[in-house]
C-alpha cells in the first residue's frame, strides 16, 4: 500500500517538474522554436483546419449553400463511397493509377541509387559536381515548363523527335496522343526531372558510411563491385527500406500535374488516374461530396499501403518507419 502510494506521489512531482519544465525549455530554445513557427502554422492553416471538411464526403453538400453547407446538408453515410466502387470509371482510374505509379517505383526508383554510387565511384571530383548540378536542375523547372517542353519536342508538326524519325524514312509518332507511348513519355519525363534531387540523399548516405570498410574490403581483395555490393548498398539499406516505404506509402499518387498537363481525351483509357477523375468531378462538375469521397478513399488505401508495407519491413528486415 505504501508502496503504490509512493509510486503515485512520484509520479505526481515528475509531472508537475515536467510541466514547470515546458516553459523554462521554450524559453531556452526560443529561437528554435521561432524557426519553426512558419512550417507549423502553414501545416495547421493549410493541412489540419481544412480537416473538417472532410465530413463532406459522407453528406450531400451542394456548391451553392456555402460553407454553412457542411452542417446543415443532409447525411447520406457511404452513398458516394458505394457509387465510385460501383462506377463505370473506377477500375479504369484505379488500374491507370496502380500502372502508373508501379512503372514509376520500377524505374524511377533504383535511378538515383544508382546514379549516386556511379557519382561517387567518380574519381574527378570536378566531373562529379558538374554531373551532379546538371542532374538536380530539372527538379526545379515548374511541370507547366517540362510540359511545354515535351510538347515542343514530341508534337508532330516540327517536334524535334519527330524531325528526326523523318528525316531518317520513320514514321511520325504523336507521342502525347498516342495511348502506347504516353505512360512510356509520363515516366521517362518524371524520371528526367527528380533523379538528381533524389540523388542528393544516396550520397549524403553513402558520405557517412565508414572509410576503414572500405579499406577492409580492399584488404579481403574486394574489387569496386565487390565493395559497391557488401559496404556500399548494406551501408545505405536503411535509407532504401524508408524511401521505398514512403514510394509504397504514395502509390496512388501517380503524377496529378504532370498528367493534367500532358493528357487528353485521346489518352484518357491509359492515363485517367484517381486525381484527374476527382478534378473532373469536383471542380468541372461541382460533386464537391463525391469528389471528397473519392478523394478519402484514395486517402484510406494510401494508409493500408504504408502500414501494411511498414509491418513487411519490420518482419522480414527487422526495419521500418516506425
């Protein structure tokens, strides 16, 4: 009894230190936190507020009845739910996007893994970084530039790509029209555009693995290879597992923008994804309550992808996000 009682007297004067405590390490950290301030409030004004208005995606809520809509719109429950799964477009959007995104994680995914061992198995420090530069400026053109781009280079009246299949007694191949080749263009553009971005984190990685095991695999005879396959990849494996969790995390997100800009009713079989279906229902057709729940579904997908993906992780390499 004593005992318990104890217990609990303690675990009463920690609180209260703990709590006394919180102010005094503000305080202490002020600056800290005053960096912090603008991620945070951008994170509450533009990600946690608009929270609320998920509940949309189970009532009818009518684009003329303002936001006192949310509240006073009848509630219909999975009505929208059940209408999307029971549409003539869902299996459509939900293969076009589940393609998409696994041609992405196929090929885009090992592109800056392997750039970056390539990158740092370069001996000339100069190449490296001119390589390295020219690799991450693409990450920063706006997807409205890349797609001008692509449309000047692929279209078939001038199109640089086009010129030259001409010229060399080809057949011209409208690219951006053609169902065959867009989600081939979809993927080798976004590839072009983020690989050196992604880069940058293989080689902060590969910087911090230790010399001396290097020089121990050299010593066991180890060629570059050798070395790339039991230091390099063992040494960056965490960072892999995490990012290929995350990508899983995202499968659903195939590229709304980039598609938006890049696709037409010509392509709508192989490129209509999840988001565009959404824009084209919410915003063009004002279903604001279908589109949210669409929306949310995709939400909900996204998460038993992560978790499921992260428990996988856990069980078979003892690794994961959390």
């Amino acid at each position: 009894m004593d005992r318990s009682h104890d217990g609990a007297v303690q675990q009463s004067k920690s609180g209260e230190a703990m709590r006394r405590s919180i102010p005094s390490l503000i305080n202490q950290y002020k600056l800290y936190y005053l960096l912090i301030a603008p991620g945070v409030i951008y994170y509450l004004i533009f990600h946690y507020i608009p929270l609320y208005g998920v509940v949309i995606a189970f009532k009818d809520v009518s684009p003329f009845d303002g936001v006192k809509g949310i509240l006073t719109s009848e509630w219909v429950g999975l009505k929208h739910f059940r209408n999307f799964t029971n549409s003539y477009y869902f299996w459509d959007v939900m293969r076009n996007t589940l393609l998409i995104s696994i041609y992405r994680l196929i090929f885009g995914f090992p592109a800056p893994i392997l750039l970056a061992i390539l990158l740092n198995e370069a001996k000339n420090i100069l190449f490296q970084r001119v390589v390295q530069t020219i690799s991450y400026l693409p990450h920063f053109i706006s997807m409205v530039i890349v797609a001008g781009l692509l449309t000047t280079f692929l279209t078939t009246d001038g199109g640089i790509l086009n010129t030259l299949l001409q010229q060399m007694g080809l057949k011209q191949i409208f690219f951006l029209g053609d169902a065959n080749y867009f989600r081939s263009v979809l993927v080798i553009s976004g590839i072009w555009k983020e690989v050196g971005w992604g880069t940058i984190i293989y080689l902060a990685a590969i910087a911090g693995i230790d010399s001396h095991l290097y020089e121990a695999a050299k010593l066991d005879g180890a060629g570059r290879l050798r070395q790339i396959w039991h230091v390099t990849l063992p040494g960056i494996a965490f960072i892999i597992t995490l990012l290929l969790l995350l990508s899983i995390g995202g499968l659903l997100d195939a590229g709304f923008e980039q598609i938006f800009l890049l696709y037409s009713p010509s392509v709508y079989k192989v490129a209509d994804i999840i988001d565009t279906y959404v824009y084209r229902k919410g915003l063009v057709d004002l279903q604001y309550s279908y589109a949210a729940a669409v929306n949310l579904f995709k939400s909900l997908i996204a998460v038993v992808l992560l978790l499921g993906a992260n428990y996988l992780a856990k069980k078979y390499k003892q690794e994961g996000i959390w």
